[in-house]
C-alpha cells in the first residue's frame, strides 16, 4: 500500500483529498495521513517510516513548508516532496525546487492535476527505492566479497562481465588449514582487550598473506583460517602458491609469536596442514548469506595434516600430493602417515624456505631418513647425530623417539 502525507492548515482539504480518492484507499492502494504543520508532519514521519510521498503546503504556522523542506531532505533516505502553493509564490516554489523538491502544483488544486502529479512521483520513488536497495545489496556483496578474496579478485567478482562463478563446481585445488597451539587455554588467561588486540594483529597479518599469494579465506573459525587456492578462478600453480604462501605464513606467526612474548603473553606455535585434489567449491549460503566454502576429502585431509604437525613436531605438513604438483618442491619427508579416516598411508612434508633448504642439517636429515624407509639398522644413530648437533629438531626428535621404542620404517598411525 502506498501512503501519501498532506500538510496543510486549509480545514476543508483533508475531505476533499478522501472523497476525491476513496476508490484507491477502499481497494487498499492508497492510504493518507494528515498534518496542520510541519510540526506535526514530522511526528508523523517518525512514528510512520513507510511514508511513500509528501505533499507539502508552503505557508503554515508553527513551521512552514521550506523549513520542513529542509529537514525531510536530511535524512538518509529524502522523503519525495511535493509542495503546493499559490502562484503568488513562485519565488518560494523554485527555493523549494531548488532545495530538492520534486515538483509542485498551484492553488487552487486542480484534482487531475494532482492525480497525475501524485503517479509521476511515485514511480519516481520506486526506481529510486529501485536503485538504492541494488546499491545497498551490491555493497553487502562487496563487503562479503571482501572477507574472503583479495582487493583485486574482489574487483574482478564485482565487475558485470569476465568474473569467475561463484556457484557450486568440482575443482582441483590445494586447501590450507592454519591453527593456534593451546589457544583456548590462552583465551582464558589474557584481558579481553589484548586478546582483541593480539587477535586483530594476527589475523591482519595472516590474510595479508593469503591475499598476497593469491589465495581465497573460506572461513575464520576462532583462532583457525581455512584457505583455498585454485578457487573461484582457474590457478595452474595452486599449488606452489599454497607452498609459498604457507612458508611465509610460518614466517610471520613466529615472529608475531616472538613480539607477543615480549609482552608476557606466551602465544601457541601456528600448524599449518596442506593437500591438494579434488574439492566441492562454491557459496552455499542457502541465497540468505553469503557463504564461499568447500567440501570433500581434500579438505578433511588438510584439517588432518594441520593435526598431524602436533605428534611430529612440525609447524607445516603438506601432503604428497601438494609436494609433487611444485616444480622444485623444498622440504623434508616426514613419514608415510596413517591418518583418521584413510585406509592409505600418505606420504607427509614439511615444507622448507630456499634458506633452510640448503642447510647442510637438511641434507643429513634426508640421508637417515633414506635409512629409516629402508630399515637400516644405522638409522637410529643417524637420527642421535641430528638431535646431538640441533636439539630443536623437533621431527628429528620424532623419529629417534619411535626407533629408541623399537618402531621401525616410515609409516606412522595417527588414527
């Protein structure tokens, strides 16, 4: 129903206007509201928000209809005016139209007039009520678009042409997982106000990351990211760029760790799991939300490489799959795993920056490594020689422990 308020002090006016337009207001396409003045008029506007049009008389007591002019033109969303007064005030009538008024008629009021008046103005109000909810939904989708892609594949999903779908599809990518060691014990110890602060400087630096590699957040769950690459858009190298990504990842949370126990507040190591194959992609929000996720086994086996990093010590666990889609891949074998939920063992990474790469540890790593998966005997001393000369070789440390127990071979059972 489309609601018209007249303000004007003239007595017979209100009588007029609901014998001239009863037919509308019986069929229920039009109901009226009536003001002496502009006082009154705006106690209508507040208690009435729905108000589709006004028609406005120029001279009345208490407040005139330049002056409620002005104040229905203040707010967010103008109320369409359309002022009525004699031909005398012409000069009034173009400061109204100048003020933002949307048309006017003359006095006395020719009621055909008025009819056609009333119907050019409220088409005009629905394009524009049109044009601002498109606006409005066109910025939710960009402020959506903004929590899970980068500026410019924002650009590009808001763009009318060449974006890539965002609706549900089959697509080869390499999904990362990311996690705070012992948070929620954290959670209980620190202020609210640090943990905000820790929070917001985390994760700023964190995305700032992803996005600079490319990659898409699909959810910030607490402390944890979920991220994919490969995803909306076709990437070639998803993986490398998972990789790459991951690494510098590490990177910053240790430092970002080393800053906050400057400040006393002993922050959990970051674990960080990749895999990549074949995953369900798309906005599953049901059309209420907006929702860019995934599905499938390649994301359940990211989530438990992620996992894995605490029984072996490691910070970052890319699978086997991710490993020999990178022309060049850097990293140590850590163990052919047996995770929750698979009945194949998965050959598990630890990615390594171009730095540690060419440490000369690493290269002795590889060699008892070779001797576990072989199971030479000499294995247990040359994993004894890594953890003599780097006690912090945690993976190192991994397998010693399993050999002193009398394990043996590469495979592991985290199920």
């Amino acid at each position: 129903m489309t609601t018209i308020l007249v303000v004007d002090d003239e007595p017979d006016l209100e009588a007029l206007v609901l014998q001239r337009f009863r037919r509308q207001i019986r069929a229920g396409n039009l109901a009226f509201l009536f003001a002496r003045d502009g006082v009154e008029a705006l106690d209508l506007v507040v208690r009435h928000p729905r108000i589709d049009l006004a028609l406005a008389d120029l001279n009345m007591p208490r407040m005139d209809g330049l002056t409620l002019l002005g104040r229905l033109q203040e707010v967010e969303d103008p109320l369409a005016t359309v002022i009525v007064s004699a031909y005398g005030d012409m000069a009034n009538i173009r400061a109204a139209m100048n003020r933002g008024a949307f048309d006017f008629l003359t006095k006395p009021i020719d009621f055909a007039d008025l009819e056609a008046t009333v119907a050019k103005t409220l088409r005009h109000v629905t394009v524009l009520r049109e044009a601002r909810a498109r606006r409005a939904a066109a910025e939710r989708a960009h402020a959506a678009l903004a929590r899970y892609f980068s500026p410019n594949r924002v650009a590009e999903l808001a763009a009318e042409s060449g974006a890539p779908s965002l609706a549900s599809q089959r697509r080869d990518v390499t999904a990362v997982f990311t996690d705070i060691t012992g948070f929620t014990a954290l959670v209980e110890t620190v202020e609210p106000t640090v943990l905000t602060d820790l929070l917001n400087g985390y994760f700023a630096g964190m995305t700032d990351i992803v996005f600079a590699h490319g990659g898409t957040i699909t959810k910030i769950m607490g402390d944890a990211l979920q991220v994919l690459f490969g995803a909306p858009d076709d990437e070639p190298d998803h993986a490398g760029r998972a990789v790459a990504c991951a690494v510098a990842l590490d990177t910053f949370a240790e430092g970002f760790r080393s800053r906050w126990r400057a400040e006393t507040i002993l922050l959990g190591a970051t674990r960080i799991g990749l895999h990549s194959g074949a995953a369900l992609v798309g906005d599953f929000g049901g059309g209420r939300y907006f929702d860019y996720t995934a599905y499938g086994i390649t994301i359940n086996t990211a989530a438990r490489l992620e996992a894995a990093n605490k029984v072996l010590g490691t910070r970052v666990c890319a699978s086997a799959a991710v490993a020999t889609r990178v022309p060049g891949f850097r990293g140590r074998p850590a163990g052919d795993l047996l995770l929750r939920g698979r009945s194949e063992p998965l050959r598990a990474y630890e990615p390594l920056s171009p730095e540690g790469s060419e440490d000369s540890a690493t290269g002795a790593y590889a060699a008892a490594f070779q001797k576990l998966a072989a199971g030479d005997p000499s294995a247990l001393s040359a994993f004894a020689a890594l953890v003599g000369t780097d006690a912090t070789d945690t993976l190192a440390s991994f397998h010693l422990r399993r050999l002193l127990n009398g394990q043996t071979g590469t495979k592991v059972s985290l199920q």
